[in-house]
C-alpha cells in the first residue's frame, strides 16, 4: 500500500522538476514572458521623495522578477531627471 503512495509522491516530484526544467528552457529559448505584477518606488537620483513609481514584472513560467528594472523604469527615471533639471 504505502509503496503506491511512495511511488506517486516520488512521480509528483519528479514532474514537478521536469516542469520547472521546461519552464526553464522555454524562457531561455524564446524569452520570459514577463507580466505586471505591480509597482515600485523608482529609486530616482534624486531620492525617494520624488514619488515617481515603476512598473514591476514577473515571468508567468519561471516566476522570473526584473524588480523594476525594465525600460519603462528607465524612462520614468529620465523623465524625473529632466523635469528636475
Ligand atoms: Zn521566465
Ligand atoms: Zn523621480
């Protein structure tokens, strides 16, 4: 009885790697594909108090997060420099 459960535990596991592998790979290959998950401070030059925020994105296969680290954070901090200047 208790090996069936053992072998299924075992077989859910190993999926559970090969699955990870596959999302793994398929990032590598084609990219992640990345998707808003919210926002943050965008950590401007010129300090916190700026209040400008960016946008922060996860991969919805390997979980994969830029931590605002995109080209539309790149942009807002441009634009933050400029209107301070
Ligand atoms: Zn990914
Ligand atoms: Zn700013």
């Amino acid at each position: 009885m208790s090996g069936l459960v053992e072998e299924l535990a075992a077989a859910e596991a190993r999926a559970d790697q090969l699955r990870r592998r596959v999302a793994a790979s398929t990032c590598a290959e084609v990219g992640c594909d990345m998707q808003s998950y919210g926002g943050c401070n965008a950590c401007c030059d010129l300090g916190d108090n700026c209040g400008c925020s960016v946008p922060v994105n996860v991969c919805t296969r390997c979980g994969d997060c830029d931590y605002g680290d995109n080209a539309e954070a790149t942009e807002v901090r441009r634009l933050c420099a400029e209107a301070a200047a």
